[in-house]
C-alpha cells in the first residue's frame, strides 16, 4: 500500500474549529477519513512554519489520496499538498530499470 505525505494548512475557519475540538479531535477526524478509504493512519504531527501539519498515511491508491484531498480542500478548513513517499527498496528497484533518455541538445 503506498505510503503518502500530507501536508496542511489551516484557514481562518479550520483554526475556529481547532480551537473547539482540540488537537486530538481533528487527529481523530483525520483518522477516520483515512480509515474510511481504507487507510491506516501512521503519525499525526502539528509543526510551525509553512504548514499547520504533517500528516503520514497509508492509502490503497492515487485514488484514495485523492478523494481524501478533495473532501479536506472541498471543507474549507485547511488546504493540503502531498508527496509520495518511497522506501529504500522502492529505489534499489528504480535504479536497476534500464531507461534510454537523450538529454536536449546532443
């Protein structure tokens, strides 16, 4: 299952609602969006600077990355961005593909 990297910020009106239901309610909310697309939830981390979190979870798929991202952006609460992140293995395994390339002007 591919593992992703959320990253969210807050708006005004994700902030007020933050400040009713508490860190953990809206770690808890995100968990159970996650596991509703059948995800797991792997670290939850609030941060300062850019972005308000770092969110790491586990989805079946683009797909399911996606509509989550959708139902957050769609709220209005907080905008997201992810990554795909890749293990250690994944990479071994890239860079032993053969792939022809011309870089431009040769």
């Amino acid at each position: 299952m591919p593992t992703y990297l959320i990253k969210a910020s807050y708006s005004a009106e994700g902030i007020r609602g933050l400040l009713k239901d508490g860190g953990t309610g809206r770690r808890d909310a995100v968990e159970g969006l996650v596991t509703s697309r059948g995800g797991a939830l792997k670290a939850f981390y609030y941060a300062f600077g850019d972005d308000d979190l770092y969110i790491i979870a586990d989805l079946p798929g683009n797909a399911d990355l996606v509509a989550v991202s959708l139902a957050i952006n769609a709220s209005g609460g907080a905008k997201v961005k992810s990554n795909t992140l890749l293990d250690a293995s994944e990479i071994d395994e890239a860079v032993q593909k053969v792939v022809r390339y011309r870089p431009p002007g040769t």
